[in-house]
C-alpha cells in the first residue's frame, strides 16, 4: 500500500479529535519518554508532546512519505521509519502511543502483550481503532470489490480481525494494574456529500483495495463505491453527510 500524507491529512481536524481525546484519559501525571507508533503525518505525535512537555517524544511509522511529513511538521522530534510487527526498542517507554494504526496489524493476542512489554513499570498503552467493519462503508466497499470485473484481483484482500472490548479487557486486565476500555461513535460532518465520504476512505480503508488496481480500475470502483455511498449517508438539507464513525479506545497501565 501507499499511503499519502496529503490524502490523510484532508480531514485532519476530524482524524485528530480521538486521539486528543485518547491522550486525554492517560492517567499518568508525568512521562519521561513516549513513543507514537504509526504516527502518519504527526499529527498524533503532536497531541501526545503537547500532552507531555518534559518527555522525550518520538514517533515511528512504517510509510515514508508520512515521517518525512511529520519530520517537517515537528522538526525538533525524532522520526523513523519502521514497521510495529518488527519493533523492538532498545529501552522502554513510560508512554506507547498507538491511534489508528494496530488494526492493520493481525494477532492482536501477541501484539497488545508485546507492547506492553516494551513499557516501564506503571508506564501506560494508550489505543484507538476504528471499530467500523460493520459500518455501511465497510460493509459496501466489500460489497463493491466481490461484485465487479476487479472481483479476481481483490480476492484475497482481508483486513486483520478486530475485537470487542471485552475481548481486549480479558486480554490485558490480568497483565495490568488498570484497563479502561470504551467505545465512542463520532459523527463527522463531510460537507461534499458522498464525494467527501470517499475522500475520507481514500485515506485509510480503500488502500488495501485501490493498491491492486490499475488507474482505470480505481476509477471505475470509485465510481460504483460513490454510487453507494450516496444511497447508504442520505445527506442534510445542506448537502452534509453526518458520518457515524464508532471507535474502540484501551489505556492499560502495566
């Protein structure tokens, strides 16, 4: 996949809130060190320096095109490039950032664990992701890909599992000393009407689709996915699409 930056980036201020609110809820009061793993285009790195002044923040993603944006957005912090599944630091964190990035991940019974191991004592994990599969956005892009002349190219595309919050707290409750665990549903105001919907899916859920299709193609499932997208968000009177966007948040304290 090629994940862009500038496409990302349309909707940041609707792409930016959960994570304020995430960071928010990390109960610790002070953190030496801290760590946004799939940081994009630091947008989320940012919040979580705001958050932590005295820390030292760093930030890691596995696209260069979004740490080479967020190197220029927050010069003064450090950036890798580098993959979640492979991550093994050196030292440990006292805060481990992870907003909307550890869906693309599978098995999350040895990743959340794994994470945690790479914290301090009392250090926190802090995640969101989406909890959207079930969504009409989701349910339609699946629809469009098994039903088109693309059917054979998009086969085999399957997005890792994700789970309830139950399942995550029973994961983690008996490796912490706290879990907190909620789920909340934004409704984000897309003024283009199902243009914009699109928009928004071309950043994150569309690419593992879009990725496999030549140009004709991703035009031509653009068009049908638009198509039903305009049936499923019915827009306002002025053309808006309030778009439900329920996600899953886990701060678990080691």
């Amino acid at each position: 996949m090629t994940w862009s930056a500038k496409q990302y980036s349309i909707f940041e201020n609707e792409r930016t809130r959960p994570v304020r609110d995430l960071v928010a809820a990390i109960p610790l009061q002070n953190a030496r060190t801290a760590v946004d793993l799939g940081c994009g285009p630091g947008n989320s790195t940012e919040v979580l320096a705001q958050r932590f002044p005295g820390a030292t923040v760093t930030g890691m993603d596995s696209a260069g095109d979004m740490v080479a944006t967020a190197k220029k957005r927050l010069p003064e912090l450090d950036f890798e490039q580098s993959d979640i599944q492979t991550w093994n630091p050196a030292a440990q964190f006292d805060v481990i950032l992870a907003n909307a990035s550890l869906q693309w991940l599978p098995d999350h019974a040895s990743l959340y664990p794994r994470l945690l191991g790479q914290l301090a004592p009392g250090g926190c994990l802090a995640v969101q992701t989406p909890d959207n599969l079930e969504e009409p956005a989701h349910k339609l892009l699946r629809k469009v890909a098994e039903n088109g002349p693309w059917a054979g190219k998009l086969a085999g595309t399957i997005l890792p599992a994700r789970h309830n919050a139950n399942w995550y707290y029973e994961l983690l409750h008996p490796l912490c000393t706290h879990v907190d665990v909620w789920r909340t549903t934004y409704y984000h105001p897309m003024k283009g009407g199902a243009a914009a919907v699109v928009e928004w899916f071309k950043g994150s859920a569309l690419q593992p689709y879009l990725a496999q299709l030549s140009k004709d193609e991703q035009d031509a499932f653009l068009v049908r996915y638009k198509a039903a997208i305009a049936q499923a968000y019915p827009a306002l009177a002025d053309g808006t699409v309030l778009l439900p966007f329920p996600r899953l948040f886990v701060v678990a304290n080691r």
